[in-house]
C-alpha cells in the first residue's frame, strides 16, 4: 500500500513537470514568433516611412515644376502678347505709309510696291520719287529693329534686249536682281543695318498674276523671323 502510494506521486510529479517542460516550449516558440512577427512590423514601419520620404521629395519636386511650369507659361503668354503688339504696330505703320502712294500694297510679310513706283520701264534705277518713298519705310525698319528685310525684286515676262540699258544677261532675272539691289543700297544709306537684310531675284517665274504684266512688276519688302532667334530659318508677320 505504502509502495502504490509512492508510485503515484512520482507519477504525478513526472506528469506535472513533463506538462511544465511542454509548456515551457510551447511559449518560447510563440515569443520566437512574436519577436520575429515585431521584427517584420519594424521593417515595415521603416519602408513605409521611407516610401513617405520618397513621396514628399517627389510631391516636392512636382510642385517646384509646377511652379516653374506657371511661370514659363507666364512668360511666354507675355512674350506672345508683347510679339503680337509689336505686329499689329508694325502693320499699323506700314498702313499709315502706303496711304497716299497708289501701287504698294501691305501683304501678310510686308509692303508689295509696283514696279513703275520705283523704276522706269527695263530700269534698275530708282526714281527721284522712289527716294521718299523708301526713306519712309526705312525709318519704319529701324523702329522695328528686331525683323530681318528680305527684298524680292520681280518682274514681267517682256524681254530687255530692246532695252536702252545695258545687261549682261539680258535676262529678266538679272534686271530684278539689281532692282532689289538698289533698293538695298538706298536702305542702307538711310542707316538700316546691311546685316539684317539680303536680297533676291525672281524675275518672272513667280508671277503674282499671270494675266496681269503690271502687278508682276513688282519689288517685295518682307519682314521676316526676328533676328534673335531667328536660327536660320524664316519667319513671318502674324496672319
């Protein structure tokens, strides 16, 4: 009786530690997996701290490009504006010049002048009334310093072999070339700046109306691309 008493209680001490040890375990277990599950937060907490850094240097970013977006944008509608009244002023001015002078018409790119305003019949000299003509919108050039002149002479399909003047070619093209050359020259002694201007010779492949020798004979005043920014290539005035 006495022995059977002493079994039990060793049995049941042996119970109660073997349940401790499995407890024991099972806890260190489930810290382990706490510690590693914190761990993990922590990492997490760190990416999304630093995806808000990243989202605040790009939001700060935007908004710098944004504002430097408005300003450019700004600018340009004020340069577009500024560029716009300096055309319509132009324009406005070459109006007021053609009025009173029959034969110049004002186009999209500057003043069309007829031949005979200018130049006698198969003639590359200018008129003694072609000189005030032109010294008026000379001074109309230099206050609008920013365009490049380009000046197209034309002229009709009438061959100048018959003519008291002597060319070289006695081709048309040679004629219209040398009518915009003296007006080129008389630009310049009026004090417009030879850099800001050249000139061409169409002679009478570029009639404006092929049924009408008059107004083929003709000496083109365009305004081009402002100098500036001009790059090379041509411009226009605003249509």
């Amino acid at each position: 009786m006495k022995k059977s008493l002493i079994m039990a209680v060793a049995l049941i001490i042996c119970g109660t530690f073997a349940t401790s040890c499995v407890s024991y375990g099972a806890h260190k277990k489930a810290v382990r997996q706490r510690d590693k599950e914190i761990i993990g937060l922590k990492q997490h907490r760190a990416e999304l701290k630093q995806a808000k850094m990243d989202l605040d240097r790009e939001n700060k970013e935007f908004v710098g490009r944004n504002l430097e977006l408005q300003a450019r944008l700004e600018v340009a509608g004020k340069t577009t504006t500024t560029m716009r009244d300096l055309e319509d002023n132009l324009r406005n001015q070459l109006i007021r010049w053609a009025k009173g002078h029959p034969g110049i018409v004002i186009g999209d790119q500057g003043p069309d002048i007829q031949g005979e305003v200018l130049f006698s019949s198969g003639s590359a000299t200018l008129k003694e009334k072609a000189n005030d003509i032109l010294n008026g919108l000379a001074e109309i050039i230099k206050d609008n310093p920013g365009y490049i002149i380009r000046i197209n002479g034309h002229t009709d399909t009438d061959p100048i072999s018959k003519s008291r003047h002597k060319w070289k070619t006695r081709e048309n093209m040679e004629l219209g070339a040398h009518r915009a050359l003296n007006v080129w020259i008389h630009m310049k002694s009026q004090g417009v700046d030879p850099t800001g201007m050249y000139i061409a010779s169409f002679g009478e492949y570029f009639p404006k109306d092929p049924g009408n020798k008059k107004k083929n004979r003709r000496v083109e005043i365009l305004f081009l691309k402002a100098k500036a920014s001009s790059g090379g290539n041509e411009g226009e005035m605003s249509k």
